[in-house]
C-alpha cells in the first residue's frame, strides 16, 4: 500500500478501536474475532475496510502471533487512551441515570476543615444526588491505611505522603496565624516571634506536637516553650475562650477570619508567616472520577477567593 491521501476522510470509529485493542490483546484474527463476538470473517471484512480508508496496512499478515505495524500500533495508542474515557463516562452516565453514583466517605485530617467544608455540600449533593455521602471529622484512626484499604475514598490533608498508589490533588495555601483577644499584650505587634510565647497559654488541639506546626515549624527550631498548653477539641470553643483571653491559638486565618471582622479577635503572623498547602488524598485509580474533581473544583473556587495569597 502506498502513502495514505492527506486529503481521504478517515471517520476512525470507537469499533476500529475496539478491533485493534482486540487484536493485540488476542494476538490473532479468530481470538479477536471470539472476544467481540465477530464472525472471523467479518472481522477481515471490517480490517480491509479500515485499511483501505487508512490506506494504510495494520498488521503484517502471516504473523503468529499477530504484529501490528506501527500505523496498527499508533492506533491501539488511541485505543488505550480513548477506550477507557469512554467506559468510565459510560460507568458515570449509567450511575446518574439510576440514581447510584457510589459512596464518598471524606475524612477531615484537620479539626477546622469542617467549617468551610460543610457550606459546600448542599450544591455538591444536588450536583450528585447518587452519591452516598459520608463526611467524618478527624477520625481517631489511621487515615492513610483506611485510605489504602477502601475504608475512606478522600481525605483532606495538609501533609503529602509521597507513594504511587495515593494522589495529592492541590486544593489551595492557607496561613497560620495566631489569634488573640483584642486586649491582649501581643496586640501591638505586626508579628510573632516564638519568645513572645513564653508567657501565654497556648489552646492546642488534641493531637501530637509533631503534627502541630507551631510547634515543630515555630516554637521547637527556636527551644521555645510556651508557659502552659491547654487542649481545646473543639475550633469554636478554641475561638471562644482565645477571645475572653483565656489564652491564644494557632489557627489557619479562615478559621479566625469571621471573629477577626466583628472585632472579637486580632490576628497576627507568626515570625515570617507559615503557610501550607491543603491536599485531597485519593487512590491514584479513583483520582479522575467526575464526582472527586467536581468537589476539588468546588473547594477551589470557594478557598481561592477567600485566601489572599493562593
């Protein structure tokens, strides 16, 4: 066969797909033919028909196994992008037209998450009314190996565990500062520094010190203690007692942003800023599901726009 006619019509159909994809997976015309339920000579009858249009040969006849040839090869490049798009939208589109879109167990690996996670969910239920939505507040348990086990299917997180299995879709930065009365003595600094914590109840969560970044990004590279820590559970009651004075806190600003606005906080930053990054943890399989990156868009737009520096 000679140089294909840059001019022909090449109408490459989802079934010549299915055929090449066959083809090499079969290694023959009679096992391809059996796996697409094809008479072998339809089969040849549809090969001709491509190849002819393509003017182009697609495997080297007499082969056994069959070999495709490098215009069969492009083609079956086409088929292992294309054929499993499709099979997932096809997947996606059968499970909204039966109301089932599967389970979204969430997972909060971060106690203030909550507040402007929950604000998002109503549009996102209506947008997936199939999805068996389950959301769990900073779970006592391992978030990671639930994650890799199927117990979870996302977790916020801002800590990035690099393995191949696991995807980190970035979601936005957020900074930490830390939050006080409007009578406090730190209120007429621009910023903190770790000695400034010596003589202040620090409110924590309760969780290990390494995992709290103001202490392992702020108070520890300096050996500063703060006089007492208090562990608070709650982001609220945190914010609460923060502004009757009963102590300061470390918090993401959005955390603070609303009681900062009303007056019932001050907000400062600690040493340079401390900035972090939230993450959306899934099984790398699962990272293109429609319903996931609808959510992640919708975190997007929403914490984007909130953040001054994203």
């Amino acid at each position: 066969m000679g140089v294909p006619n840059p001019t022909s019509n090449l109408n490459i159909d989802i079934r010549h797909l299915k055929t090449i994809s066959a083809l090499a997976e079969q290694g023959s015309l009679a096992g391809a033919a059996l796996s697409l339920s094809l008479t072998q000579s339809a089969l040849s009858h549809q090969l001709k028909e491509l190849e002819t249009r393509l003017n182009l040969e697609l495997y080297l006849r007499k082969s056994r196994p069959l070999v495709l040839t490098a215009a069969g090869q492009q083609l079956l490049a086409l088929a292992r992008q294309v054929l499993p798009a499709l099979a997932q939208t096809e997947k996606q589109l059968q499970a909204l037209h039966s109301g089932d879109a599967g389970r979204l167990h969430l997972a909060l690996d971060c106690h203030s998450c909550i507040q402007w996670l929950l604000p998002l969910l109503p549009d996102f239920r209506r947008q997936w009314p199939g999805v068996d939505l389950e959301v769990e507040s900073v779970p006592g348990f391992d978030t990671i190996g639930a994650l890799l086990g199927g117990q979870l299917d996302l977790l916020l997180i801002s800590d990035v565990h690099t393995r191949g299995d696991l995807h980190f879709e970035p979601l936005f930065s957020f900074e930490l500062t830390l939050v006080m009365a409007p009578d406090s003595r730190l209120c007429h600094k621009t910023k903190i520094e770790p000695i400034d914590l010596l003589q202040e109840v620090l409110l924590v969560y309760p969780v290990e010190r390494a995992r709290m970044d103001v202490f392992s990004r702020f108070l520890q590279p300096a050996g500063v203690e703060p006089a007492r820590c208090k562990t608070v559970d709650n982001t609220s009651v945190m914010l609460q007692m923060a502004a009757a004075g009963l102590g300061v806190a470390a918090l993401p600003r959005w955390a603070s942003d609303e009681f900062v606005r009303q007056g019932l906080l001050e907000a400062r930053p600690l040493g340079q800023g401390i900035r972090r990054h939230m993450y959306g943890a899934v099984r790398a399989a699962d990272k293109d599901q429609a319903c996931l990156q609808s959510l992640f868009e919708r975190i997007r737009t929403k914490m984007g726009a909130s953040q001054t520096s994203v």
